[in-house]
C-alpha cells in the first residue's frame, strides 16, 4: 500500500506567487504538509503569513495576480493541479469545502438559508427536491440548529451569529466532503458559541470522516481542536507537530512567542501578540531566517542564511538553528 494513501491531503513543494508591480510576492514559498484521514490539522501564524492563499490554492482558487508556480496538491491520492477548471468545480463543495471567516458575506441574504444549503446540495449531484429538504433538514439538526424545519425557512438577517456559522458548517458538511477547510471559523463569534462551535466541528469529522483544515490566528483554538499543528511565517513553515509536542516542547522562538499570546483569563482574549516588530514585506524579506530580526536569540548565522526545516524527532520538525545541532537529520 501506497504511504500517501492515509493522508486525505497531501500539500508538497507548493509555492504560490503574487506577481505585482512592485515584485513578486512568494506568499506561499515552498510549503510541504499533509492531513491524515480523520484528522484537525491546524495552521497557524500572524496576519499575511500565507494561510488563506495555502488554502486557496488547495481550492483552485488563487486570483491574479496570484499563481501556482510549483508543487503538488494531493486528495486522496489525486493530484489537484492538473484539473481542469470543470473538474476542479466538482471537487469544490463536492470533495472539499470551506467556511471564510464572516458568514453574512458568504450567504446570500436573498434567499432563505435552507434554499442555500439545498442548492449546495443540488449543485453537487443529483438530488430530488424532497431528498433535498430532508437532508438540509438532517444536517441542521446535525449542527446543532434548534427547529430545524422552521428554521430552513429563516433569512440570514434573521439569524444570530452563532446560528449563521451553524448554517455555514451545515452547507459545508452536507456533501460529505473529505476535506474541509475552515478560514477563522470562529473569530467573529464570542467565547461560548465558539467553544460550542470547536465542538460541533470535531464531532461532524469523527461523524463523518471528514479531515479538517483549520485556519486560525488562535493558539487556544488550536489547544481546543487540533491533532497537529503547522506554523506558518512569511510563507514558509517554521515548526510543526502534534499538538502535545508543540505546546509541551514548543522549540521555535516564533512559536513561542505565539503561545505567549494564549489568553490566560477571562475577558481579555485572542489576537494578544507580544512578538516585538512586523512581521516583513515579501517583497523585501531578510537574507536568512525570516523571522531573524525579531527573534532575541538571533546570531549572526541566522542574519546570513536561512534555515533548513530540521527533524527533532517524534514528528516534530523546526525551521531553527538554535535545533539544527542537536538533532537527527534534516527535512525537504
Ligand atoms: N491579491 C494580492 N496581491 C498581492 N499580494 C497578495 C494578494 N493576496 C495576498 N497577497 C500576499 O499574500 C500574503 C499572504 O496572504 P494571506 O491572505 O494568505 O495571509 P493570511 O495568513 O491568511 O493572513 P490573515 O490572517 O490576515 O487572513 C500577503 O501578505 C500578501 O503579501
Ligand atoms: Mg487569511
């Protein structure tokens, strides 16, 4: 048997670039990372770090001045880059979905929320009418909807918040699909429905074995869901692992500086950054480590190359100097 064929995603060498006026934006640089079946696989990383055009470049969906330069997208043992545009339409919503950050701008508030969910349905094959309702009406209570029948018929200005996600995660799941990418699922929501909402998540995957992907700033939603995590900075990863060993044995400066930013108490919450600097222009990115000339423990090395993503053993892989020595080999 094929190794891949555990992973429902499988992301190698991808590099995608913005060609701009003023250079070329190597947003995504070389990124390799993989979502085993029946997994939550988190990125993470500061605003610009590359997450949202990682996964849209997974979806097929990189606008201009963006573009694919290289590497592989994988699902389920299929490569995605040589689709055609009709054939990537059917992967989309059918194989893959994925919930954006604000649901009001992602439903149309013309139409009532069940009329979405059963065309994302009937879009993708094909369904009678009646088989539709039913199943919107199945996966709305799946996601935890209250009066589900009554509440097919609701507009979107109609429902809060909390509910809104809820429609969003019920047109996402009601394929099936092997893979879905969650975009800052739950940053416009308060603490309790997004802690309801991590929830749901994880049962709809073990439900129905869908892989996730998710996409946050959140190191404590990562805490919450995630199996395995990746860290992105620049357009590159720096450190990944799985979840025990990247908090228990968080190796890299960046990663570190992240975790300082988990809220700790009530009230003050999330997007609590005590990384000193900006995070660089990619279009003028330092000569070695990109993270360098924020990091305390820099050395000059670090100024003068950059890193390899060195194995620490257990899975564990860092993008730092500071772990080259002490470790086995060397990834990519
Ligand atoms: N249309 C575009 N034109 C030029 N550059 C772009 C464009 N879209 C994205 N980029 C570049 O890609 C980088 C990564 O963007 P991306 O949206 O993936 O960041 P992100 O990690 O999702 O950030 P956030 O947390 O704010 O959503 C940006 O910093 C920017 O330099
Ligand atoms: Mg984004």
């Amino acid at each position: 048997m094929n190794p891949n064929d555990s992973q429902t995603l499988l992301i190698k060498n991808l590099s995608t670039h913005f060609f701009t006026g003023k250079g070329v934006a190597a947003a995504v640089d070389d990124v390799t990372l993989s979502i085993p079946r029946k997994s939550i696989v988190g990125v993470v990383g500061e605003s610009g770090c590359g997450k949202s055009v990682t996964a849209l470049s997974v979806l097929r969906l990189v606008s201009r001045p963006g573009r694919i330069v290289s590497g592989s997208v994988m699902l389920d043992g299929e490569e995605l880059l040589g689709k055609s545009p009709g054939e990537m339409r059917q992967i989309r919503g059918n194989k893959i979905s994925m919930i954006f950050q604000e649901p009001m701008t992602s439903l149309n508030p013309v139409y009532t929320v069940g009329r979405q969910v059963m065309e994302a349905m009937r879009i993708h094959g094909n369904t009678s009418e009646t088989e539709a309702r039913d199943r919107a009406v199945e996966m709305f209570s799946a996601v935890g909807i209250p009066e589900p029948e009554h509440r097919l018929r609701s507009f979107p200005h109609q429902l809060s918040g909390g509910l809104r996600q809820r429609v969003m995660i019920a047109m996402a799941m009601v394929c099936r699909p092997r893979l879905m990418i969650a975009d800052e699922p739950t940053t416009a929501l308060d603490v309790t429905i997004e802690a309801q909402i991590l929830n749901l998540m994880k049962e709809l995957e073990e439900k129905f074995d869908t892989s996730i992907m998710m996409i946050t700033h959140n190191m404590g939603v990562v805490a919450e869901i995630c199996d395995y995590v990746y860290v992105m900075y620049a357009g590159r990863i720096m450190e990944q692992a799985d979840i025990f060993e990247l908090f228990d044995n968080t190796k890299h400066p960046y990663t570190l500086g992240l975790l300082g930013s988990i809220p700790r108490y009530g009230g003050v919450r999330r997007r609590l950054y005590n990384i000193k600097g900006m995070v660089p222009s990619l279009l003028d990115l330092p000569k070695g480590c990109r993270f360098s000339p924020r990091c305390e423990q820099a050395t000059p090395e670090c100024e003068s190359r950059e890193p390899e993503l060195y194995d620490a053993g257990a899975g564990h892989y860092v993008r730092c100097f500071l772990h080259a020595n002490a470790n086995r080999g060397e990834k990519q």
